[in-house]
C-alpha cells in the first residue's frame, strides 16, 4: 500500500480529487475555492497602510488562511510520509535544454540550481525568486484570482472572464518559458 | 442594526473587489470551525506533492508542449467541478448548515487580460502559482519563503496602484 502511495499520482487520480475541492468548500459553509487572495489577506492582516483595496475584515477570510496551512501540513506528510525515492522524470528534450543552463539535479520538485539559498545571490536566482513571486503576487491579484480561482472555479462555474484569464495566463506562461527563460538562464 | 447591515455590505464590496474567492456565508461559527477547512487543505497539499503538480519541471513542459499532465490534471479539475456546480445548482443543494449556496457572477475588466499576462509570466518563471508556493515551503524548501514574501509584496504593489491602473 505504501509503495502505491509513493509513486507518482497519475493526472487523472489528481485532477478528480482538486476537482472535489470545489463542491467540498461550497458544502461546507459557502467558501469559493481560491489562494491568491491569501495574499491580499496577508496585506490586509499586517499592513493596509490605509489603503483602500485592504480595508476590509479579514478576519472574515480566515477560513482561507486555515486551507493554505493545511496545504502546507500536507504537503509536509507527502514529501515526508510517503515520498517518491526516485528522481523526476522529465521529457528529454527538456533535460538537454536545460543541461545547457546548468541544471542537471531532478532531486527536488525545483531545479536546486536555481531555486536555494545558494543561489539567491546569483543574478538568475534573484530575478526568478524575487522578480517570479512579485509577477505572480502583482498579477494574480490585477487578474483578479489565480490558477484556481480563475482556471478551475472560474471555468467550473462558465465564466467566460475567467477563461479570458485562463488564456491569458497560459499565454505569458508560453512568452516566459520559450522566449524570456532563455535569456535569464544565461545571467 | 441599520448601521451595522450598511457596514457588512460595504464591508462585503470591498472584499470581493478583484478576487474570485470570498467567503458567501452570513453564519457565524466559533474560529476552531475553521478546522475543517484545514483538513481540506491537507488533502490538497498531498495531491500536489504526489501528483507533481509543485513541480518546475511539469511546469516547463506544459509550457512546451511535452507533456500532458498539468492539461490532464486541470482539464479533470474544471470537469469534476463543473459537474458538481451544476448538480449543486439543480437540485438547490445547501451546506452542512443548512445555508443556500450562492454564486456570484463575475464582471469582465482589463485587469483580467493585463494581470493574467503578467501573472502567466511569474507562473512559467517561478514554476509556482500561489497554492504550490506553499506547498514547497511544507515540503522543506525554505527559500520559497522568499518567493512568498515577494508575491505578498506585490499584491501590496497592485493595492497601492490599484485606482490608477486600466480595469
């Protein structure tokens, strides 16, 4: 049992539980499956500064910051409790791409080339940890939710905003990943 | 009562203001309710780690095409959800605590096109939206703590600039 347990989760197991989420959380007391307002939380809870866009009663919202810790736990009992010994695979024209940038360690769930202490004072480092999160926190929130309050509650829901989001998210995900990664591995 | 049913829908506005997930319910419930919610996130938090959905690398080759499983992954997502919204609102399902289920429809702005942009591009180049952030940060890898701090700071950013930014 353990060892099923260990192995990669194919898509499908994956996708059907995420889906469950959704009706879960409504079923439970009304709450709208997305994290990126977490964010907008932390800002609201420690420091609004008097801006409108955080005068709010967060407090309302904690239920949301109670989920994010228990991802947070969970993620813990996986990586901890019944983790994977073998190395990611990848596909093999993504490991000669990015063999050519340095990065041969498929470890962790993050190229550890890129993505540690270590390398948080070399310039690639810095740009993708710092520059990364600030997009992802300044875009989620301009989007107005993130992958899963847009791509999964927002689509579930036939929203067509929220598919515009969608779109527009795999769009910047294609421009970064193909034409501006490239340049930024090379710092 | 009339002052305090003023400020619960104003209050109500400004939290829903660009942001797909709000809390609907009118109850009030003691703070360890909130437990539950905890549970769910556990179960969430495995599946992302099991399932490899934190991962950088899955990341990049949904970007390229080399891959299926983050499309397979979502697109089951979005149908199992979508599925049991309908059911959902059918047959008038209500919560545990006996409250209606409501939905609110969602207003199309250029945020969603501008934003979405700007945050496909942190997404390819972090290899992490908001939940796997920390879920990264639970599997041990401490330095997403800073990624975390950075995404907090720029939704403060977009906070500040808010009313002078096109939506």
């Amino acid at each position: 049992m353990k060892e099923f347990l260990q192995q990669p989760w194919p898509w499908y197991v994956a996708g059907a539980l995420i889906g469950l989420i959704v009706p879960i959380l409504l079923l439970l007391g009304n709450k709208h499956f997305g994290i990126s307002a977490n964010l907008r939380h932390a800002c609201a809870a420690c420091f609004p500064a008097g801006i409108n866009f955080f005068q709010y009663n967060w407090k309302k919202e904690s239920w949301n910051l109670f989920f994010v810790g228990g991802i947070l736990i969970g993620a813990m009992i996986a990586a901890f409790g019944i983790p994977d010994p073998n190395p990611i695979l990848v596909h093999p024209e993504l490991v000669n791409e990015l063999k050519d940038y340095g990065i041969t360690d498929y470890s962790s769930m993050v190229p550890t080339e890129l993505v540690s202490w270590d390398s948080f004072f070399s310039a690639r480092g810095l740009v993708m940890m710092i520059g990364g999160g600030f997009l992802v926190g300044f875009g989620s929130r301009y989007a107005g939710g993130c992958t899963s309050g847009h791509a999964i509650m927002g689509l579930a829901n036939l929203q067509w905003p929220s598919l515009v989001a969608t779109c527009c998210f795999m769009a910047g995900g294609f421009l970064m990943a193909n034409l501006i990664l490239p340049f930024i591995m090379k710092l | 009562m009339n002052h305090s049913q003023t400020e619960i829908v104003t209050d109500f506005e400004v939290r829903s203001l660009d942001t797909m997930c709000i809390n609907e319910s009118e109850q009030q419930h003691p703070w360890w309710y909130n437990f539950k919610y905890l549970a769910v996130g556990i179960l969430f938090g495995i599946v992302f780690v099991k399932a490899e959905i934190i991962s950088w690398f899955r990341m990049q080759e949904m970007f390229r095409f080399q891959s299926f499983h983050m499309y397979g992954v979502i697109g089951t997502a979005v149908v199992v959800a979508a599925i049991s919204i309908a059911l959902i609102k059918k047959f008038k399902v209500q919560t545990i605590h006996g409250e209606d289920i409501h939905f609110t429809p969602k207003k199309f702005n250029k945020g969603q096109i501008i934003g979405g942009l700007i945050f496909g591009l942190g997404w390819a180049l972090t290899g992490a939206c908001p939940g796997p952030i920390f879920a990264q940060i639970g599997m041990g890898i401490t330095v997403m703590i800073v990624v975390l701090l950075s995404a907090i700071a720029g939704t403060w950013v977009y906070g500040y600039f808010r009313d002078r930014l096109p939506h």
